[in-house]
C-alpha cells in the first residue's frame, strides 16, 4: 500500500512539472522613494492639550466673524409678497390659465406693501418662480449663441427648436425656448401720491454685454406665433439696452 502511494504522488508531482507555464522574466520597476513611499512624513500625535489649542484658536477668529454676520444679516430689510393668487378674479380662479392668456382683460393689480423698517440704499427689486424648473435639457439646449452675438447670423436657428422660425418659414430672433418663455410681470411702485423710479440700467454681467450679447442685435419675428410663452421686445431695442 505504501508503494502504490508513493508512485501516485510521484506520477502526480511530475505531471504538473510539464503543463506549468514557463517562468517570465519581469524588468523591476526603477527605484523611486515616493512610489515605495520612503519620503519624510509627519504625523502629528492628537494629544488633548494640542486639540483644545487648536479648536480655542478657531473659535477666537471664527466666532467674533459670525457675530458681525449675524449682526449685518439683522439690518437686511426684505418684503416678499406673493400675488399670483390674489390678483385673479375668482370667477377665474379655476382657470388661471384662461385669464392669462386672455389679452382683453385688464391684469393689472394694485398691491400695498408695509415697510417696518427704514430701506437702506441701493433697494433692490427681485421676482421668484416657483415649480419653473429651467433644467431640462431640452429647455437648456433651445437657444443659439452665435445669432445673440451677431446680426449676421440672424438666419442661424439651429438647436432653437421648437422655437425656430414662424410658420412661414422666416427666422425668430432671439430663437429658442429661453426666449421664448421669458417673464412678462411689469412693475411700478408708488409711496403715496409720489412715483417711486426702478432703475433697469446695468443689471447685467459686463462679460455679457461685451461677449455673449451683441448691441447689433434686435427682436425680429419674436412672439408673433399663435402661442405667447411671455413677454414681447422691442424691436426697435437691441438686447443689451
């Protein structure tokens, strides 16, 4: 029996010699200190007088910075008001849709604001949407750089759609869904009897009036569809006025 062993352990181990694969030689990588990571290290030892230093020092520049921004962020003065809802007629409440779209009804809607406390110049006037969501890569995308910068593409139209040319076929400038949708609510403020002026001069980037938008450029063929998505321009008013 232990015979029969031997040479079946024998006949096995020469077996496995001849199918194994033959040895390569591999070059050894060069010697570098930083990739077998022999460079000269510091690790700090976090002993608890070194950590409460370290948090007290914080704590003495950070803490007198957030009481003067606290202090600042109490004399900002803001009045929101919301009056989507208000200025509908309720006859109309349930068809929102159908009061704006209606051109011969009269929206326009007087709102009173209380100002508690005195408004420090400049006073800036701001409009929020809610559920307008301008992420879409479809909404993105519907817009062409080269007609905003330039009269001479005028007839460039392309990444506009759906918003590309009218039905005749002439193109719209400014092209695309951004344009097309934009914001149509005007305002004016009294304080009593007095005219309160809002000032629309230089409210956009400098980089943009100089590269993104040309003065040459003017509304041509803008909102004259069967479907208004906003405001209407000025033809006679380039797009960095």
């Amino acid at each position: 029996m232990m015979n029969n062993s031997g040479a079946s352990a024998a006949g096995s181990s020469s077996g496995s010699g001849e199918g194994s694969a033959p040895r390569r030689n591999f070059k050894r990588p060069k010697y570098s200190r930083f990739t077998q990571q022999e460079l000269p290290a510091c690790k700090p030892i976090l002993t608890p007088q070194w950590v409460i230093s370290v948090f007290t020092l914080v704590g003495i520049i950070f803490v007198p910075i957030g009481v003067i921004s606290l202090m600042a962020s109490h004399d900002v003065v803001e009045i929101v008001d919301r009056y989507d809802s208000a200025c509908i007629p309720r006859n109309m409440a349930k068809d929102k849709v159908a009061y704006i779209q209606n051109a011969a009804i009269n929206k326009t809607c007087n709102r009173t604001l209380k100002v508690l406390k005195n408004m420090d110049q400049p006073i800036y006037v701001y409009y929020q949407l809610d559920n307008f969501y301008q992420n879409h890569r479809r909404y993105v995308k519907s817009r062409n750089d080269a007609q905003l910068r330039s009269a001479d593409e005028a007839s460039e139209t392309s990444g506009c759609d759906p918003e590309r040319t009218t039905a005749g076929g002439a193109p719209i400038v400014p092209c695309g869904l951004i344009a097309w949708s934009l914001f149509n609510d005007t305002y004016s403020f009294k304080r009593g009897n007095e005219n309160v002026m809002v000032n629309k001069k230089g409210i956009s980037w400098k980089s943009d009036r100089d590269h993104k938008f040309g003065k040459d450029v003017y509304p041509k063929n803008f909102q004259n569809g069967a479907l208004i998505g906003g405001a209407k321009l000025d033809p006679n008013k380039s797009e960095t006025w």
